[in-house]
C-alpha cells in the first residue's frame, strides 16, 4: 500500500494546479523577531528540538532533502532556483557516468516551474524564515512582502517523497497579513496556493509524471514518519545538544535507502564532492551509527560490499598482474592468488578502483571492510559464511601484500604518510588473517602510527584507531598515553570525525566532561550552517558529511551510552545481550554531568526492539 510511486497506478497528470480556494495557513516561522530579508548573521536554532531554524537569508550554503535515491538543493528562497535564475543541482541514483571514473552527474533541467510566488528582495521583504521540521522532513520558508503598502505573507514548503520515490514537491501560498488592506474582487487571487510535484532524474520511468501532489505525499508519508520516530535518542540536557542529535539522526537515516545499488558516499547525494563514490566512510563511520538504530539501512553497506566481491577480486587480479604496486615501488610478478580480493579506496557502481592518485594505495580499505563485514553478521545483518567469504578473500590478499611481517609503502589513514608498518592497516588485516601475524609499529611508550613515527602532525586520527574503533586490547590498555601523544597532533583543518572518535575514547575510559567538550567541538564547528548541514572541514561549506554525523552518533552510542561489541562475553557490564558468532552486545554508560538522562529509543538486535534508559550508570532496558 506503501510502495514506491513507480509501483503505483500511473494516471493523467496537471504538472501545474492552481487552486483557487484559500489556503487554511499557519502561519509557522512569522512570529519571531522581525527581521530584514538579510536576516540575523548567526544560526537560529530556537527552543523546539524538533525543529532547525535559521532567519539569515544571505546564508549561501542551500538546504538540503534527500531519500537516499535523490538529493535536492534548495534555496534560502524555498525553491531550487537561485536569485540569480540558476537552478540548484539535484542528484539521483539514476545519473552515473557509464564508463570512466563513474562519476556521479548533476540532473539538470529537471525544475521546470511556471509559476513563483513574489520574489524575496532585501529591500522589500522582511521577518524571513526557514525551518526545517525533524517530524515530517518539510522544509519551510516564510516571509512578508510589501507591495503597495499591503503586507503579503508568502510561505513555501518543500518535500521529497521519503519512501525513496524520485520525487520532489512543493507547494506555495500567499495571503493577506491584514485583509482590510485588500480590495474586494481586485484582489482575490491572494489566497491562492500553488502545488506541483517533479521526477528527479526527469526522465525516470519513461518520463511518466508522478500521479500525486505535495499533500498526498505528505499524506502517504504520516506512517513512515510515525515509525522512523519511533527510534529516537532523547537527552535531558541543553537544548542544542537535543537538536544535533536528532539532526544526525534525520540527516543520516535519510541519507540511505535500504537495498540501494550502492552504499553511502561521504557526501551522499547532496553535491559531486567525491563522486558520488565509497569510501571507508560507509563501513568505519556510517555503518556502526545505523547498525543498532536502522539496521535496514545500515545493510545496504555491506550488501554492497558482497555484491562487489568479484569486482574486488579483479581488483587484486589487476594489481598483481601490473607488477604489485605499492607507495615504494612493487613488490614483483608472481602468480596471482586463488579468490585473493581487493577492495578499492574509492569504489563506484561497478566496484573497480576509481582513484586516480596516490590514494590507492591506502590498502586499509580491504581490512575494514572485512571487520565491518564480521560486526554486520554478528548483528545478522548479513550470513556468516558470506562474511567469511569476504574475510578469507582478504586474508588471501594481505597475505600476498605482506613482506615477511611487513606491510611496505602503504597510505596510513592519517593520509600525510606513505611508509611503513602502518598500525591500522597491520592490525586489521591481523585481524583478517586470524592471528598476530604482521608487525605493530611503537616505542617504549606505546603504540605508534607507522615505523619512523615522528609524532608531529596528522591530518586526521590514525593511530588511537586501533583503541576505538577496532578495540584493539593492549591499545585500549594505552588509551590514555595515546591520547596525550597523538590527539592534539591533528591539524586543524581535518576532517570532522577525528575529533569524534577522540570524544568516544575519552569518554571510554571515563573523562566524560572532556569527551563532551571533544564531542561538542566535534559538531559545533561543522556546523556552521543553516539548518546544522554538516561541513567536512571547519573553512569548507560543501554539505553534507554524512561521515561527520556518523562519527558524532557513535560518541553519543558507543562513548556516553557505552554500548560496545565484542567477541566474547564480557565480564562487567551494566547490560549485555548474547549477538551471533560468539559476539555480544553490552552497554557501561559514561553520561556527561550536562546530560541527567538519555533514552536510546527502538535499538534493533536480531528482530528484537530494546528501549534503553540511562541514568548515571543505571541502565533499565525494556
């Protein structure tokens, strides 16, 4: 009944419909403080936790919906076009290059609307608004016109179909602030509203136009909006923190639609920032942040690294044949490896390697995707021997990387270094090949990042992986020296979810006022846009970083509510539950004094729901 649009009776479409009765409006957003059209130069984020605001219309970073199948820009106006005419790009699942890099491409000419509200002027319009509302995915702008000394209120609202379809819907109305400003008859039309829905690509299905409008998709959205709400994180605490939680959890959930064709980029389909293309991103930071909460989402990650096992495998063929390359030179023909597999750094709708650059080299990838594909079967998200599959594939391929104990000429994660002995890439492929078999580069202190590790300067956390998320044992005994040697060596222009994972760890091992003031770093300062969209980087605009979300959602589940999965039952926890393989699930808390109470709302373990209340370090569990 709640199929996607292109499963639905297609029939006879008005692309445009004027209507012309009144439109009963709220006036939502017009009750703030007046404002001109420039608006205030901050974000607004106001009282309600449900609901991001922002009044500054000269903000140039566009709001963003998205389903996983499209993504759509919209103006600080509510609509896809620009004040200049430009029309904002749209992304679709459906618009890959064939061939090439397979890179994602912009849908172009998909708005094709004949009809606009009054223009939004500096000069003439004032208490703007936009708000984006958590509980139903509407974006909505508001503000008032002055024409001819009437006041004209002007809202628009915008949607995308949250089912998946590739449908985009707006709808626009203008009314009377004061009616006894209008003439009768003459101005009649005042009230009208306007409705249209668009495919996005536009020649999707055939070109066939979607059979519904703005209110039928809303009205078919009441139950999917219901039940994606019904997994909630509820904090009591500052206001904000609420906000941000609850904004990663919409922006993130949407990001993904389960069973795609391909998983998450670090972008999703918000801009061309990567392609389109996956990453690490999608199994290291994406998938542990949906994995307990939409694990029908999280799925589509390692069912997309299943689905391109062979692609990885012809990888490694290619690889060998070219003399195996690494960063220092090959490493020399030899016959290539029975169902040896390789996975790409930046792997595309087909899975072949995609990166032109020295980036290939980061033969880290094939490790995680191996570790997130063991935690994905101990949650049953995918069968064990598929995820053995793909382990002993690697396996097979670190074994013919490897030099003795050595892994030479490799791209540490911390992506400055190309050496030697890097400590995540040997451990997680230890942990593929079952055994303490490849070299763990440290000195007398502890654990390093890589053979000659000078502990100067990073671009991102790549050592104190090894203690979260990998949950190495004799790393997490040195959690806190790696912090104090490692933590304050990343640059300041990295990537977001450095500083989340220094918040997770240091709430781990029980400074929980220092992990709360890392993990509001961790957001605060990639946040500064409209709406919370999320920035890769602090001096960077290009929204929206679905890896930086990830990264802040795994503090607050696996840094303050201290949820952990380990292969084996532990010995204290506050609450455990058995998963499969021999892995379970426990939760130690580590609340922050800013937070009294947290409530994980609809935490999904093999078809059981669970609702955990966290007090201190009570955990009730319903």
């Amino acid at each position: 009944m709640y199929g996607p649009f292109w499963m639905q009776p297609v029939k006879k479409f008005e692309t445009v419909r004027l209507l012309l009765v009144g439109l009963p409006l709220v006036l939502v957003g017009c009750q703030g403080p007046s404002t001109s059209a420039t608006g205030s130069s901050e974000q607004v984020s106001g009282n309600d936790p449900w609901v991001l605001t922002t009044t500054d219309f000269s903000e140039p970073t566009p709001a963003l919906l998205w389903n996983g199948r499209i993504g759509v820009r919209i103006s600080r106006s509510g609509s896809p076009i620009l004040e200049s005419g430009t029309q904002l790009p749209a992304f679709s699942l459906e618009s890959y290059e064939p061939n090439g890099e397979e890179r994602i491409v912009p849908v172009s000419d998909w708005y094709t609307s004949r009809e606009a509200p009054p223009p939004l002027h500096r000069d003439s319009s004032s208490v703007y608004r936009q708000e984006l509302d958590l509980r139903n995915g509407v974006l909505k702008t508001s503000w008032i016109n002055k024409d001819k000394g009437r006041q004209i209120v002007v809202v628009r609202e915008a949607c995308v179909d949250p089912f998946g379809s590739p449908v985009y819907g707006e709808r626009w109305s203008m009314k009377a602030k004061d009616t006894a400003q209008m003439t009768p008859g003459k101005d009649k039309y005042i009230e009208d509203e306007f409705d249209q829905t668009y495919y996005v690509p536009a020649n999707f299905d055939d070109g066939n136009p979607p059979p519904d409008d703005f209110d039928t998709i809303l009205n078919r959205a009441e139950l999917f909006w219901k039940d994606f709400w019904r997994t909630d994180i509820l904090i009591e605490g500052p206001v904000e923190d609420q906000q941000a939680i609850r904004s990663f959890l919409f922006y993130l959930r949407t990001a993904i639609q389960p069973v795609n064709e391909i998983a998450v980029s670090p972008m999703g389909l918000s801009s061309r920032q990567y392609f389109g293309h996956v990453f690490w991103d999608a199994d290291l930071w994406v998938f542990p942040a949906l994995s307990l909460l939409d694990p029908d989402a999280a799925a589509t990650i390692p069912l997309y690294r299943l689905e391109k096992l062979g692609a990885a495998r012809e990888n490694y063929i290619a690889w060998a044949k070219a003399g195996r390359p690494t960063g220092k030179g090959n490493l020399g023909n030899a016959p290539a490896k029975p169902l040896a597999a390789m996975y790409p750094w930046e792997s595309s709708v087909s899975g072949r390697e995609t990166v032109p650059g020295p980036s290939k080299y980061q033969h880290h990838i094939s490790g995680t995707v191996s570790f997130a594909m063991q935690q994905a079967a101990a949650l049953g998200l995918v069968e064990r021997a598929d995820a053995e599959s793909v382990r002993k594939a690697v396996a097979a391929f670190y074994e013919d990387r490897a030099t003795g104990q050595d892994f030479k000429g490799t791209m540490s994660p911390d992506e400055f270094h190309i050496g030697d002995n890097d400590l995540y890439t040997n451990l997680v492929a230890n942990m593929a090949v079952g055994r303490d078999l490849f070299k763990l580069p440290r000195d007398q202190q502890s654990f390093l990042t890589y053979d000659g590790d000078a502990i100067k300067s990073y671009k991102q956390a790549a050592a104190v992986l090894a203690i979260y998320p990998l949950q190495f044992k004799a790393a997490e005994a040195e959690a806190s020296v790696m912090l104090d040697r490692f933590a304050d060596k990343v640059i300041k222009n990295g990537p977001a979810m450095t500083d989340s994972v220094h918040a997770t760890i240091y709430a781990r091992i029980g400074e929980s006022d220092k992990a709360y003031a890392t993990w509001k770093q961790s957001w605060q300062d990639f946040t500064q846009h409209p709406l919370m969209l999320f920035s890769e980087k602090r001096n960077k605009d290009v929204t929206y970083f679905t890896t930086g979300a990830g990264g802040c959602l795994q503090t607050v589940l696996y840094g303050f509510a201290g949820l952990r999965i380990d292969l084996g039952e532990p010995r204290k926890a506050a609450w455990k539950t058995p998963l499969r393989n021999g892995y379970w699930l426990s939760c130690n808390p580590n609340l922050p004094a800013k937070w009294k109470r947290m409530t994980i709302k609809g935490v999904k373990v093999l078809g059981r729901t669970y609702d955990l209340e966290i007090v201190g370090d009570k955990v009730t569990v319903t």
